[in-house]
C-alpha cells in the first residue's frame, strides 16, 4: 500500500516555472495573446512584470479598464491571483510583446500607457530593444486617445536620460518631470510602488519619472 501523499513535500516543485505557467493558463483573467480579443482599454502596462502596480491602480478607479502586459506569464500570474483575491475584476493580463501592442488595442484608444523600469539594455548595438526606442514612441503615439499619456519609471539615470532625448526628439511633449520622484510633490498615485521599484528604494536608488503627450498633427493628432 502506497504511503499518503503529503502537499506540503512538493513546496519546491510548486515554485518551478511550469508550475506558474500553468497557474497562468488556469486564471480566468490571463489570456495568451492568441487568445486575446483586441479591445478598447483604459490604462495599459507594459512590461508589467508581477502586475501588481496595475492590480493596485485597478482597485483605485474600478470604471478604468486596466491591461498588465509582459511575455512572461510566470511572472503575471502573481498579479492575476492577487486580482482575483481582492476582487478586482477591472484587470486582464496579457502575454504579449511589447510589439504587439497594436494588436491587442485598437489606435487613439488609451488614455494612460504606463512604462515601469524597463530594461536599459545598456549596449549600444542593442538600443533597438529599449522600450523607449523611437520605434516604440511611434507605436505608443498610435495607440494613445487624443488626451492619452505615457507615464514612465525608472532607477537608471543613463537610460532615463537617453529616454528623455528620445522623446523630444519625436515631438513628445513633456507635462510633469522629476528626477526623484518620491521626494517630489507630484501626484501620490505615481509613487504607488511596483516589485522592482520597492527593491530598488530600500537599496537606496532614485526613481526618476516623466509624463508626456505625443506629437499632435496641424489636425489634433
């Protein structure tokens, strides 16, 4: 006779990435992209990580529809049970790239895209890939109504300020800006933490943060 099995035995395995990739695909708000209808939405995150920034925003506005979009559904599916814990039902995560953001929205449709301590990717031949790359802007500029912004965070002082360059370069226009952002007097509801951006405060790091519009043509876009 086998002996009873005990849950408790398996805690390792429970934090394996199949694991969570599986809780992903259980949570009735994770959709993979393929799944996914494209809709209007209120406030997208990209890059969302856990998702938790976005789940604490959902349950501040519950008539904002929310998006917490990355590629990796290991990491969203924390956000997603913390949703569903707090009934916080105003809040779909996503698995997607960031490229394919156009294909999960439709354009002049988001009033709030938020960008949260994306990676720098430090190397030159790599500036491509930084989500603030003028090939994002053009997206992001897209996908924003017409009074729509682009919030974005960061701890790193070199691609925050690339950032910056990028974005007058384009024609963005820059409304709020601080280069500490928890010792500012901004609005409180930008200082709501993220994982990342918690670790980084007890470490001593400075967030800097930037509001900005996208270029608007003679027609209002």
């Amino acid at each position: 006779m086998l002996d009873q099995v005990n849950p408790d035995d398996y805690i390792i395995t429970r934090k394996r990435k199949k694991y969570k990739f599986a809780k992903f695909a259980n949570a009735t708000n994770c959709f993979e992209f393929a799944h996914w209808q494209k809709r209007s939405v209120d406030v997208v995150e990209i890059g969302a990580g856990t998702g938790l920034f976005s789940v604490e925003l959902a349950s501040r506005h519950p008539n904002r529809f929310y998006v917490a979009l990355d590629v990796k559904g290991d990491r969203l599916q924390k956000g997603a049970y913390a949703a569903m814990k707090c009934t916080v039902t105003n809040i779909a995560f996503v698995r997607a790239r960031a490229d394919q953001l156009s294909d999960c929205v439709p354009s002049n449709s988001v009033k709030q895209l938020w960008l949260t301590f994306a990676d720098p990717f430090p190397k030159k031949r790599s500036s491509g890939r930084r989500m603030t790359h003028p090939t994002y802007l053009r997206r992001y500029a897209d996908i924003l109504s017409p009074n729509g912004a682009l919030y974005i965070k960061h701890d790193n002082p070199t691609f925050f300020a690339w950032t910056l360059e990028q974005l007058v370069a384009e024609g963005w226009h820059i409304a709020e800006l601080s280069f500490n952002l928890h010792d500012s007097e901004l609005d409180e509801e930008y200082k709501v933490m993220t994982s990342y951006e918690a670790r980084w405060l007890s470490e001593g790091r400075i967030v800097q943060f930037v509001k900005a519009t996208p270029p608007r043509a003679p027609n209002g876009r």
